[in-house]
C-alpha cells in the first residue's frame, strides 16, 4: 500500500476521533500510521502489477496445458487405432 494511502487512512481514523481527544490527534494519527503499516506488511500482500503479470503467466500456461491435453489425446487415439 502506497504511503499517500496509508496516511489519509491514518488521518480518517484520527478525524473519527471524538471531540474531546481532539487534542490528540496528530500523537494518534502518527500511531495509527505505524500500527496500518506493521499490520499491512504481515500480510504479505502483492502490488496489482504483480498480481497482473502473475495472472498473464497462469493465463498462457493454462493454453500451453490445453494444447498439451489435446496433443497427449491425439497420441493416444493413434496408438489405440495400432493396436
């Protein structure tokens, strides 16, 4: 996650903060920020670019597979048309 995103995150959760911690909020709005960032990074997530080019890959390996079925298929029909 991007920082810009992570810090209008932050200051959400501080602006939801009641009136009377008001005062607070830039200590709370700073460890709010720490706190997402540890969290999101035990998650161990992947960027959509990543997550785009790994579906490119699956996508042509899945084509490679089908063709593969088909050709393993036409050699078994030729080898029981021998027999």
């Amino acid at each position: 996650m991007d920082t810009h995103k992570l810090d209008e995150l932050a200051s959400k959760l501080a602006d939801a903060l009641p009136s009377d911690l008001q005062h607070l909020r830039s200590d709370l709005e700073a460890n709010f920020k720490t706190l997402l960032a540890g969290r999101l990074d035990k998650l161990d997530l992947v960027t959509r670019e990543e997550f785009d080019v790994q579906r490119k890959v699956l996508a042509r390996t899945r084509a490679r597979l089908e063709q593969l079925e088909t050709e393993l298929s036409a050699l078994q029909n030729q080898a029981g048309d021998r027999d």
